[in-house]
C-alpha cells in the first residue's frame, strides 16, 4: 500500500482533505487536524503499525477540544450517507455502534489524556493491538514520505467513490476497541506511565456563565488542594481594590461625556439641590439612600488596549509573595465583570506566557519559578518581543525588593507608556496598587489580607478523581475471604458500630471491636472521584450513595438485596452543604426552604429526584449531628504493602506460581507467604497478559485476575478445579479460600461466609407473636420486625447461622407462621490446613497447566 493509498479520502464520507491537503477536517463540520499534527502521530505510530487512517481520525476527533460536535457529527454523517447509498444493515452492525460508544468514551477522557505528549501516549496505548494494521516497513515508509513531502499532495484530495468496506475498516478498529477499554477507567489503567490520578487529584466542578459562573470558578479553585491559597484570595481582593475592570473612555474624564444620576456615590458628587432641603430631610434622604449623585456614565466603547500582565518569578518572589501575586492576577483576569481577554506572563532570566482559564492551567503557572535574582532579563526579553505592539497595556506584579533593581528601574523607566499599573506584594499579607501617571508611578491604595484567617477556613475537599466506569456490582457474590486494610483510604463512614470505608474502588465493611478480622467486600468498581453516605431504612435496609462527580451521576445501592438504582443529578453545586445527608431518605438540600428527595426505585434501575419543602434548620442541625458522628470515626487503619501492579504472572521449572517475581509458597506446612527472588529464575509457563482487565491468561485457558482491593482469583479450564482467591499482602502471612474450604492466616476468615438467608414467607395470623420471636431471635428492632411481618414475603435477614435459622423457622412455625431457609454461596466452607489447602487447589492448578503444555 503506498501513501496515497492510505490517505484517500472519499466522497460523501465522514472526513476530507483542505487547504491543498494541509488540514484534514470533518465534512461540512470544523477541523480534524493540521498536516505537522498527523504527521507526527503517524510518525509515532508506524513503530507499532499503523491502523486506518480513518480510524486515526476518529479518534483526533472525538479528543479534540471541540469533540461533543465532531461525534454528533460524525454520527449524523455516516447515518445519512448509510441512507443515502441504501447500504441496509449498517445501521445495525454492531461494530458502528460499539464504534461510536467507544468515540464517547474518549470524548469523557479527562483533558490532561487528551493534550501534549500523554495525547500521544494515549494513541499509543489504544492502537498497540489494533485490528487491520499494516506491518512495520510499510508504516515507516508511509511515515516517512509523509515527513519528507511539506507540498505537492494536492492529489490526496481527490476522493474515490465510497465503498461499504471503507466503513466497516474504519469503524471496526474502534467498535473492537470497546471490547478491550469498556471505559475510560480501562485505558487510563492501561496507559500506565502517566501520574496516578488517584494520587494527585483534580476535581472540576461544572461552572456555568455569567457572575455565578465565576463563583463557581472560585469555589473550585478553593476546592483543589494545589490552588486553594489562591482561591481563597481572590473575593477578598476583589472587595478591596479599586483598579478599573477596563480602560476609561472620554465619558470617565473631567471634561464632557455622558451625565447620568445615581442614589449611589461620594459626597462630593452629590447634586446641589440636596442641600436646598432642612437638616432632617436631607439625612434621611442620605440615609435611606434617597439622595441623588452625579454619576459619569461610561459610554459603549470598545476596550482596545491589549492587557497583559507580568509577574516577576525571580527568587526574591518566592514564596507567600508569588501566592499574591498569582491571587492578583486571577483576581483581575476573571473579574466577573471584565469584558475581553487578559493575557498572563512570567518573567525570570526568560518570560513564559500562562493562562488561568481553568484550574488545571492555574497549576501549571504555579509551577514555574526561576532562580534568577531579578527579572530585569526576562522583562526585557517580554518588551522587546512585544515592542511593535501598539496597543500594549502592562500590569507589573513583583515585590518592593525586586522592584528597586536597577535594571528593573531602568527598563520601567524607558518603557513608562506601556505600563499602566505596578502592583508589589509582600509576606505579610499586604498588596499595594501603584498607577503610572504624567510620568510618575502614584500610590492608588494598600490591600491587608488576614492570611491565616482566610487559609484558616480551608473546606473539606473533595474525594480524589480516579475515572473509573461507575457499574457497582451487588454484594450477593459473597467474596469467601477477608480482606487487607487499604492502603489509599478515600472516605470512612459510620453506621450504628460497622465502619464502611471506600477504597481500592470498592466498598469495605468493618465491625468496630472486631480489631482481629479484615474488611468484608460489599462492592466492587465504587467511583473514586466523588461524594458517599449511608444509611438505614425502616425496613432495615441499608442504603449506600455513591455520587460520581465528573460524570454527575448519582447510584444509590442496596446491600441487603443488591438492588441498584441510578440516575444523572446536574443539580449538584459546590457549595457549604454539597454533601448528601439520610434523614427518612437521602437528600440534597438546594436552598432554604428547598430540598431535594432521593427516591431509588429499585424494580426500574432509576431514581426519582423530588423537590421538596422543608425547614432548612432540619437539614442543617442533621448535617451537623452527622459530622459529629464521623469525628468518632477511629483513626484509619495503617495500610498494608499490597501487590497489585502485577506485569507478569508465570510458573517457574519447579512448579511454584509467581507474581512480579514474588513466588507464592507454603513455609513448615503452616504460612502462605510471598517471597521476592531477585535472582534469575527459569519459565516453564508464562501468562499472557490482557492489560485492559488485570488479567493473565495462560494457553490452557486457566487464568488469573488481580483486583485493585488486594487479591486474585484462580480459574482453571480443568471444571473440577474451584476457583481459588489468594490474598495478595507482602510482608505477613497469606490465606487462601475456595466456596467450600479456607486456610491460612485467621485474620482473613470471613465468618459471614458461613450464613444463610432466612425469608418469612407467610406471617400467619398471630403477627404480634411473629414480631416478638423475630425480635427475639435476629436483635432486630420493633419497628423494623413490623416492616418485615406486614411486607411477608420478605427477607428476615441475609447474615444468621444454619443453626440459628433453624430455631427460627421452628418458633415461627409454632405460631401458625411460615420461613424458608435458603443456603447462600459458602454455606459449607471449612477451615483446612494450609498444607492440605496448597495440595489440593494450588498443586492441581499448576500441574493442569504444566500437563497441558507438555501434552500429557
């Protein structure tokens, strides 16, 4: 295949050529990429192969700024191209509609994957395995004429005729590339050399327009860790300084322009005819705001001037005063009121433009400083390259040091007209306004901000982003193990004497005094990246909410029954009281008296959000008893040494099962460990490894997950085999658990793994007694052993013994009531030695394995 070849574009499709084939663009619709852009991905690409080029659109489309257009786009092109050529059947070939899904997942991809070099990564990672791709030599040799041609392609847009299997190449890449990355959890796991999001989070609110929209710029500022002395800043310094939000026209100057009148101004401005009237009515009328004041009105004159402003990042501005002056910068930048664009610079031995259009451009600009012991360099590096700009307005922010340089003077002095305000900061808090003016540099005012009063009142942030898919499993698989203590604890919560606690992407269970077991496994793939409660019905039923704040979803769950119910909430707003709070139900209170209802509706998978009236005191005196509750939350649990990144998985010459070179094994028939060899050790069988799923699979179809919470699972092809779960925790000894047997460390052992489900099928006519032996047996409350007796058939209780059940159903019976007792997943597990566990699942399970190998 030679480049033109691989680069046609055809009619009526999705794509084009312009500009002489230097920009590929969506048809009719806005800019894929430019040629230096696709040339380099392509570049990147051709060391692995390259994919269809349609299918490298795709993908630059649907992670382009603007790709909420180009997907609709794109759908709306295919589908009205699929009717026009009556190609039937299209439309319901699974790989065009796995294909746009998975253009959607991109599109929710968190901005820093889409952008720079971890774009590149990204595109790496996606089409490692791709279908269709051409060999290696081929790719090179497309990517290299592809460089070595700046003109003389014009041919490339000629299009040929468009053919039904141009579609299914291009769109079949990208409907398989859902089966390996179902969300956008699977490739940011599979990209892997990125930073970890679960350590360095980043939460963005949704903001809206207009002056509200810049309180909630603010408020997410204050929300994220890295920017909040920044955030917090800035409505203070929008009080006090008196800089004008853009540049005064001829309707502002003494002379001439437009008068109006106003209730509001100083005394001097006030009309003359004020002071005709008596003593008393003149003050009431100042009083009660009545008085009338000359007031220049602005006329509608566009701001010409270019604004830019320059903060000084030499050495000397390190520290409190560069917080400051950032603060000051954003603090005019992003006035509410400020009509065009205002440009930011820093300036050290060089200067470097930054922006502060969103947090994350924010954080960056924080992070730059230079060692320089003033920034007479960088400044005139800035003036020189923006000399012939004749609409040049300087903001200079620096400190009152760096301020008396030399050089620096020199240069404020040669370039006087393009400075219009100096702004200095210092340690202690203050911030002074100078105004260049006839020549002069004129004091304006000084801003006191009480620093540790405003850094004080740092609000509790939220949860660290992690994009994970939120499809929450029911509890109903019962994991036959316990687990470690997690080591990346995101939230504990607490309900009656169970601590639950969200972590590792799941949801843990603990009793308070059981400081000698692990932590029970209620839910798996729980959203990192949001806001959690829980909480008791009436019934008995304990509810979890889990609030994805990046997708703005909300899921309420029923660990009792594994019920599910979810439902998008774009109500939420940053606020004092975001958090949801479990009265007779969950709530959200949107303002006084307003609140919402949260209602699961478990039959439907849907939740109905009803607005409410209620006393906001209520919500409030409940919010603050719920904070009480959780200050008595123990301190977390330290976090155990986990193996979860495992890369290899094989089966030594010696049949002993390793894991990143940690070989499992058993010491004195007593302890499963595992033990790091650092030396070499020999493969008989090694796994192959499916990234997107934490899996290995080896090629007698046995195969080996590793789950985030800290353990794996063991499936063999041999069906005799069952499943076996390992804990995964270095430095102490293991244990292992199949649905029938259990062995190893005793700080593992779930004993809930051993009960059954008790069901009251019919109450019989003496429901008082019922509720009374119901009472008496399960601990339960009145009010909910009533629940449970009026709503037969119902559920008594999922956690009680055979033997206990038994007694039950026999007391129920003696009053004319019915009960079934039905044996949940476990109900025979036994506790074995360690020798006997590893003999008969661990032993079976590699040998299968190495038979298979060797054919025998």
């Amino acid at each position: 295949m030679n480049v033109f070849d691989y680069c046609r574009a055809h009619d009526n499709y999705f794509w084009k050529w312009e500009e002489e084939a230097q920009v590929t663009a969506l048809s009719g619709g806005s800019t894929i990429a430019y040629r230096p852009q696709l040339v380099e991905m392509i570049g990147v690409l051709a060391e692995q192969g390259l994919p269809p080029f349609g299918s490298i659109l795709l993908a630059m489309a649907a992670t382009n700024p603007t790709a909420d257009d180009a997907v609709s786009h794109i759908r709306n092109t295919v589908s009205r191209e699929i009717e026009t050529i009556q190609r039937e059947g299209l439309l319901e070939n699974e790989y065009f509609g796995e294909a746009l899904e998975f253009l959607q997942i991109l599109q929710s991809l968190p901005s820093q994957y889409t952008q720079g070099k971890n774009r590149v990564i990204l595109f790496q990672t996606l089409f490692a395995d791709a279908h269709s791709k051409l060999n290696i030599p081929t790719s090179r040799g497309i990517a290299e004429y592809l460089k070595a041609r700046t003109g003389g392609l014009q041919q490339l847009e000629r299009t040929n005729p468009l053919r039904e299997f141009v579609f299914r190449k291009d769109f079949r890449v990208m409907g398989l590339l859902l089966r390996t990355f179902p969300n956008t959890g699977a490739i940011i796991q599979a990209m892997g050399e990125l930073p970890d999001m679960e350590e360095d989070p980043i939460c963005l609110p949704e903001t809206t327009g207009g002056e509200g929209g810049y309180k909630d710029f603010t408020e997410e500022l204050i929300d994220i860790p890295q920017t909040f002395q920044v955030g917090a800043l800035i409505k203070n310094i929008w009080a006090g300084f008196k800089i004008p939000i853009f540049n005064a026209h001829a309707g502002e100057q003494p002379i001439g322009g437009v008068s109006d009148l106003s209730n509001k101004g100083s005394f001097d401005k006030l009309l003359v005819s004020e002071f005709a009237n008596d003593d008393l009515v003149f003050m009431n009328r100042i009083a009660n705001n009545e008085a009338l004041y000359m007031h220049r009105e602005m006329p509608p004159v566009k701001d010409k001037l270019h604004r830019n402003i320059v903060i000084d990042i030499s050495i000397k501005n390190w520290g409190t005063p560069k917080i400051l002056a950032f603060a000051s910068y954003v603090a005019i930048a992003r006035h509410p009121r400020s009509p065009g664009e205002c440009k930011g610079h820093v300036v050290g031995a060089n200067w470097t433009p930054v922006a502060c259009s969103n947090p994350g451009e924010l954080i960056n600009a924080l992070q730059h400083t230079d060692a320089a012991l003033h920034a007479g360099q960088g400044l005139e590096a800035f003036l020189m390259e923006h000399k012939k700009d004749k609409q040049l307005e300087i903001f200079y922010i620096t400190t009152h040091d760096s301020l008396k340089h030399p050089a620096v003077q020199r240069l404020l002095a040669e370039h006087r007209h393009l400075f219009k305000y100096i702004i200095t900061t210092q340690a202690g808090g203050e911030i002074d306004f100078y105004q260049f003016k006839n020549a002069a540099q004129h004091h304006i005012q000084t801003i006191k901000l009480p620093l540790q009063k405003l850094w004080a009142r740092k609000k509790a942030l939220p949860e660290p982003v992690l994009e994970i898919k939120p499809v929450i499993e029911s509890h109903a698989r019962i994991l036959p193990l316990l687990l470690p203590a997690a080591s990346n604890l995101k939230k504990q919560l607490l309900l009656g004497e169970d601590i639950y606690c969200i972590a590792n992407q799941c949801l843990l269970r603990k009793k308070q005094q059981k400081l000698d077991k692990g932590w029970e496994l209620l839910l798996s793939a729980v959203p990192m990246n949001g806001l959690y409660e829980i909480g008791m019905t009436a019934a008995g039923h304990i509810l979890f909410l889990s609030f994805d704040l990046q997708r703005k979803e909300l899921r309420i769950s029923d660990l009792q029954t594994g019920g599910w119910a979810s439902a998008p909430f774009p109500q939420w707003r940053s606020r004092p009281y975001s958090e949801f709070l479990f009265l007779d139900h969950f709530t959200y209170l949107l303002g006084n008296p307003d609140v919402l209802s949260l209602i699961p509706d478990f039959s439907a998978h849907t939740i109905h959000v009803q607005r409410e009236q209620r006393n906001s005191e209520l919500f409030i005196q409940g919010y603050a008893r719920r904070q009480k509750e959780m200050q008595g939350i123990p301190a977390p649990w330290p976090g155990e040494q986990l193996l979860k990144n495992v890369s290899e998985v094989f089966i030594s010459t010696d049949n002993h099962l390793y894991f990143n070179g940690h070989r499992l094994e058993i010491k004195n028939k007593a302890e499963f460990h595992l033990e790091f060899y650092s030396a070499a050790v020999r493969r008989k069988e090694k796994a192959k490894n499916l990234r997107s799923t934490n899996s290995f699979s080896f090629k007698d179809g046995s195969g080996i997950v590793v789950y985030p919470a800290g353990y794996a699972c063991l499936t063999s092809s041999d069906a005799s085999i069952a499943p076996i779960y390992i804990i995964l925790q270095l430095g102490t000894s293991l244990a292992m658990a199949t649905n029938s047997s259990f062995a190893g460390n005793a700080f593992f052992h779930n004993p809930a793994y051993g009960e059954v489900k008790i069901i009251l099928h019919n109450a019989g006519p003496h429901k008082l007694k019922a509720i009374q032996i119901i009472m008496d047996h399960t601990g339960l409350s009145l009010a909910v052993a009533k629940y449970i007796v009026d709503g037969a058939p119902g559920v008594i209780t999922n956690h009680i013994t055979s033997a206990k059940a038994a007694l039950l159903q026999e007391a129920l019976e003696r009053v004319e009531a019915t009960a079934l007792i039905e044996e949940q997943p476990g109900w025979a597990q036994k506790v074995i030695p360690p020798a006997h566990f590893y003999e008969e699942n661990i032993t079976k399970f590699i040998d299968h394995i190495g038979n298979h190998a060797t054919g025998a």
